[in-house]
C-alpha cells in the first residue's frame, strides 16, 4: 500500500464521486420546483423504500431518533410504561423512551452478535413489574448491520402482550430468514445519518410498518398531530419531516444501494478470512439465516489490549473507531433506569474490548491487508 494513500473509516468522497452527475441533478430538481418541505421527491422515496424491504407503508422523518419517538408515540408508550432495550446501544435508543415518560428496562446482549439476547427478556420483564411499571414493549437494536434475532424475540413478545419496535438504524438493506429489514418486529425505525449504509447529506430517517392505522398515526404525528389539514390537529405531533433535497439524494444513492451491500460483504469476508486479523482478535458472527450490510465491522480485542492497540494502529495510519465506550445503564442521565435481573455482565465488559475497523463499499483488498497486519502487528502473538 502506498505510504502516502489516506485510510477512510467510511468512505462518502468516493461514493460521491461515483453519482456526482447523478446527484447533482437530483438537487438541481428540486431547487428548480422550490417545494424544499414534502416535495414530490418525498413520496417518490418512501415508495422505493417500501419496495426495497417488502414493507406496506414506509414514512420518512427527520432523523433516526425521530423515527423511534414518532413510532412509540404511535403506540401510546408513556408515563409508567416499561420498555425493555438493550444496555449496550447509543442512547438515542433508550433516549426516545425516556422522553415519553416511560421507562427503558435495560437487557443483556448476546457477545457474539451484540444485539440484545432474547434469553434476557424475561428478567427484563421481571424488573419491570418489580419497579412498578406497565411493560409495553421491545425495542431490538440491530447492532453493526445485523438484524437482532426477531423470531425468538416475536414470540417472547407475544406470549407477554407486548409489541416489537425494530431499531434498524445500522441494518437497513440486511435480512433474516429471507424477511427484509423494514419488515421486522410491528414498526421498524431506520436511520440516513450520513455514515449510515444508506445516509444522506444530513440528518434523515424512516419508520416502517405493515398496519394502515399505525401508519396514518405515524404520519400524522411527523407533521405535528395533523387531521385533514395542517392547522387540524388531532393528537400531539412533532416536526418530524425529511427535507425534500435529501429525499433527491436518498433516491439516488438508493439506487446503488444493492451494490455496495454486495462490497461491503465482500469486504467483510476479506476481514473474515485474514489470517493476521483471526489470530489477534476475534472477528463478529452473523446468526442463523442473517446477512448484515455492515454499517460497522466490529472486532473483539481481549486481555485489556484495545486501546494500546488503537493507538498503535493510528500512528501506522489506521483509523478506528469505538462503539460504544460506556453502557448506557452506566451514563449519567440512565442510572435510575431499572436493569434486568442478573444484571448487564457482557454490556458491561464489551465497551473495553470491542474496535471498528474501517468499512465501507470501496475497500479495497490491498488497504484491508495493511488494517490486517496494522492490527496484528499491534498485539502480542
């Protein structure tokens, strides 16, 4: 590899440079008709979203975070109402719940998918009913690209009454026993952060469903709790809108989007298959029947070497990233939260030994090779 060739953690100058024409166009479009607040391009978007995952009703919204709070708002979560997430998340998870009033109960996750365990659920529920609450619902994160393990957590769902919100903000375009995400759980919530496998240029997201009433709740609550116009309002609403010009950019990036899951698996096998790479870490694994789109490749960095390891690899021109450095349950703003019984024992360990490596669609092998050996070069054999 070149000494003087810089290492992108995500890579948006070369994907722009592949639609430049493409998305400049798209912007032009929209400058020229100046609807800049639900344009055209607003329903041309949520249609290709519905059609890419196989769900009935695809909304667009403001940014992930909203896309969560729009959908809990939908099914009425509130005031002395239970959530149960998992504890090793960003907080914009247990964020959404806590700003209805309601409870995030934090549960385990499982240290080889890091998505929550559904073995954990019941204590989970448990520590609900302890602390007094109504438990509600589930919200499973899809941690790094991977869907959460959504049959097992529907049927623990069912059997207690409750619901499942899918947190997909990193997994979308990813799949499970052939169900697209999107399709996940009674409302998926998604994320176009601009790092995010699909990003934008800006703050965006989207909340999937399947059921027509929640779907016109949800699009009523993003425009304020509007009825039949916008100066009707029917229940308490947000400005949750995308901007028209990203919708022009999530269009066009969405096009190429199958493609570059298809690098970015390609580069995770490259990751999978190294040899310096499996002898210093251990690498992630995907569950039964799942495919990931990657939005991070994470690495599991024993016997306290993590950051020792970072370091070393910064100064051989290897970016990483850490994801995430404390549990929730441990920030400041979560510690009167209820935690499931036994306690968080792998959230808590993992923020010192997990290490994302570069990943993006326009990897190459030769840059790979070098993260490889950067990073095997970093610990002890």
């Amino acid at each position: 590899m070149s000494g003087t060739q810089i290492i992108e953690f995500v890579d948006l100058k070369s994907q722009q440079a592949r639609i430049r024409p493409q998305l400049d166009a798209a912007i032009s479009r929209v400058l020229d008709h100046g609807q800049y607040i639900m344009g055209p391009e607003i329903k041309m978007l949520e249609k290709d979203l519905a059609a890419f995952c196989g769900a009935k009703h695809a909304i667009s919204c403001s940014s992930g975070t909203d896309a969560l709070l729009i959908a809990l708002m939908a099914k009425g979560v509130g005031r002395g109402d239970a959530v149960l997430c998992p504890a090793f998340t960003y907080t914009a998870t247990p964020e959404s719940i806590a700003l209805l009033g309601a409870s995030p109960v934090f549960v385990d996750v499982d240290p080889g998918s890091f998505n929550v365990d559904p073995k954990g659920l019941a204590a989970g529920l448990d520590a609900a009913v302890k602390a007094g609450l109504r438990p509600k619902a589930v919200v499973a994160v899809d941690l790094f690209g991977q869907p959460a393990d959504y049959p097992a957590i529907e049927k623990f769902a069912a059997e207690h009454g409750l619901w499942v919100l899918a947190d997909g903000a990193q997994s979308f375009g990813a799949s499970l026993n052939g169900r697209m995400v999107g399709a996940m759980g009674d409302i998926t919530a998604t994320s176009f952060f601009p790092a995010k496998p699909l990003g934008c240029y800006g703050d965006g997201g989207a909340i999937f469903t399947n059921d027509d009433k929640i779907a016109d709740i949800m699009r009523s609550i993003r425009l304020h709790g509007k009825g039949d116009d916008k100066y009707d309002i029917v229940r308490i609403g947000v400005n949750g809108r995308l901007d028209t010009m990203q919708a022009a950019i999530l269009i066009e990036k969405l096009k190429i989007f199958r493609d570059e899951i298809r690098a970015r698996n390609e580069a995770a096998d490259r990751y999978a298959s190294s040899n310096s790479l499996a002898r210093a870490v251990k690498v992630p694994e995907l569950i039964s029947g799942a495919t990931s789109v990657w939005a991070q490749y994470t690495v599991t960095v024993p016997g306290g070497q993590r950051d020792a390891a970072a370091k070393a690899m910064k100064l051989s021109g290897v970016p990483t990233q850490i994801y995430y450095p404390r549990p929730v349950p441990a920030q400041e703003a979560y510690r009167a939260y209820p935690i499931a019984k036994g306690g968080v024992p792998n959230s808590e360990r993992l923020p010192a030994q997990v290490m994302s490596l570069p990943m993006h669609a326009y990897l190459t092998a030769e840059v790979q090779a070098h993260i490889a050996e950067s990073l095997g070069a970093a610990l002890p054999s």
